[in-house]
C-alpha cells in the first residue's frame, strides 16, 4: 500500500515497532507491536485490533517486563 503522507513515494510494508504512549501519567513503551511501516519516512500505521489489544495491556496495569530511567531533554 502506498504511504499516506502527501508526497512520500514509500510503500507500507509489516514490521515490529515500539511504540511510545503516555498513560495515567506514566510513559509506557511496548515493545514488538506489528505495524505497517513506510519504507521511506518511517511512518507508521496500527490496525485497529492492535490498538485494541494495546488499549487491553495497559487497562490489565501488569506488572512490566522492564523499568528502565526516564530523562527529560529540557
């Protein structure tokens, strides 16, 4: 499929991300979400039962699998 960003030439293709969501105040990233990527800006597109099931680990509050430091660039 081809990228949705207006003037990118990039095609979609499914890979792993990681994505990044700030929930109930807390940064939480999880890490091996399938997503389609373009293969020229990096865009990055979540199907909806993906984000659903995203939706789901963060409402089930598990304990993570890491904690890892968190620096402000300010």
């Amino acid at each position: 499929m081809k990228c949705s960003i207006e003037g990118c030439p990039g095609e979609y293709e499914t890979r792993t991300v990681m994505h990044t969501v700030r929930y109930d105040g807390q940064i939480i990233v999880i890490d091996h979400v399938p997503a389609d990527v373009c293969s020229v800006c990096g865009d990055a597109l979540l199907n909806p039962d993906t984000v659903r099931r995203i939706e789901r680990l963060l409402d089930e509050r598990r304990k993570p699998a890491v904690t890892v430091s968190l620096y402000e660039f300010a």
